[in-house]
C-alpha cells in the first residue's frame, strides 16, 4: 500500500514517447505492443491511439513530461526572454519548461556566443597593440608588429565563426521551443524576421611594403 502512491507519484512525471520514422512524436503511456503488431499508446489528452510497429523508429521508455510554458520567448543576447512581460527566463523557468535537448544547445550556443564576443575583444586589442607598434622611420618594422597583426586576424576570422554558429542556435532554440509551447497550448505564433542583416569584419592587412594597415569588411545578407 505504502509503495503505490510513490510509484503513481513517478510514473506522472515520466511517460513514454514513441518516435515515427516520419519524423513525428506521439507521447504518453504504452498501455500494450506487439513486436510483429501494433502498438497502443494512451496521449496526455487521454486518447488511445494505435501504429504499427514497421513505423516506429525507437520508444524512449523514460520521456520528461514537461509543462507548457506560459507564452512565447525570444533571444536577447545569449539569454531569453518571456514576449508577455520582457522578464529574463529564471533558472527554475529552463528546469520546467526546457526539455534535456533545448537546455543543452541553449548552455553551449550561450558559451559559444560569449567566447565569441572575446575574440573579438581580444582581436581588436591586438590590432591596436600592433599599431602602435609601428615605427613609421623604420624601413623594416619589429617581427612582432607582423605577430600581433596576424593574431587580429586569426581572433577575428574565429570570432565571426563562432559568433555565427552560435546566433544559429540560440534562434533554433528560440523557434523550437515557441513551436513546442503553441502545439500544447493550441496557439500559432507567427514569425518576422528582418529581410536584411549587416555584418562589419574589422581586419589588419600587410601592404607590399610591410606596412600595416586597419581595414574592414561590410557584408550585407538578403
């Protein structure tokens, strides 16, 4: 008697999720299956419905049932933000509505995204310290003039790339989740992005004459 309340106590907040070869997920608890048959599932919702085992990819027997959350979110910066009243998403907001997937690429895109930004601090710190390294009397400049130089641009290059793919992910969070939270909640959120975005890539070159020289690169993406 006393390990009945304990284990319904568990089972709700596990359940089973079962994973279509068409990409789709179904979950809720396996009331039966038959390997060569079908397979019966009861939803959240209380229906039962049945597909054949030949459709089913893989049945993770321990799925987290998470709560809806309480509206959309957007990015700001490497956090987020609830859209209905612009408060940041608290620790406890990422443990109850965020599933192991979301969570994960939400830490290491934020990561990314700030070891990014230090690239680039460092890269522009290093373009200043070669410039004014420079001996403008000198016919031939220090060889560390050259290194720093060319540490600016590696920091540079990786700072875009890392800053790049980790936007990438944050926003595939950002749209995940969203879609997620309106398939629970029975709502449809419309997405905007601006048609545009520009991108300026400071950049330290070296001329025929061994100068230095500060240039930059405007990208434009339509």
């Amino acid at each position: 008697m006393c390990f009945v309340p304990m284990a319904f106590a568990q089972s709700s907040q596990r359940a089973n999720a079962l994973y279509l070869k068409d990409g789709s997920r179904v979950v809720g608890f396996v009331l039966d299956m038959d390997s060569v048959g079908d397979v019966r599932i009861q939803t959240v919702d209380g229906q039962v419905s049945a597909y054949p085992m030949s459709q089913v990819d893989r049945i993770n027997w321990s799925y987290e049932l998470k709560d809806p959350g309480p509206g959309a979110i957007y990015r700001y910066g490497d956090k987020f933000r609830w859209k209905f009243n612009d408060h940041e998403l608290s620790d406890r907001d990422y443990e109850c509505y965020f599933d192991s997937e979301l969570y994960h690429t939400y830490v290491s895109g934020s990561n990314q995204l700030n070891l990014g930004g230090a690239c680039w601090v460092y890269s522009i710190t290093c373009a200043v310290i070669s410039v004014l390294m420079i001996d403008p009397k000198a016919d031939k400049q220090d060889s560390s003039v050259y290194i720093y130089a060319a540490g600016a641009n590696v920091l540079a290059c990786l700072g875009g790339v890392l800053t790049g793919i980790a936007k990438g992910r944050l926003d595939w969070v950002e749209r995940t989740f969203n879609d997620q939270n309106a398939t629970a909640n029975g709502v449809t959120y419309s997405y905007s992005k601006a048609a545009g975005s520009f991108s300026l890539n400071p950049s330290v070159l070296l001329t025929s004459r061994n100068d230095v020289a500060l240039g930059a690169t405007l990208s434009i993406r339509f």
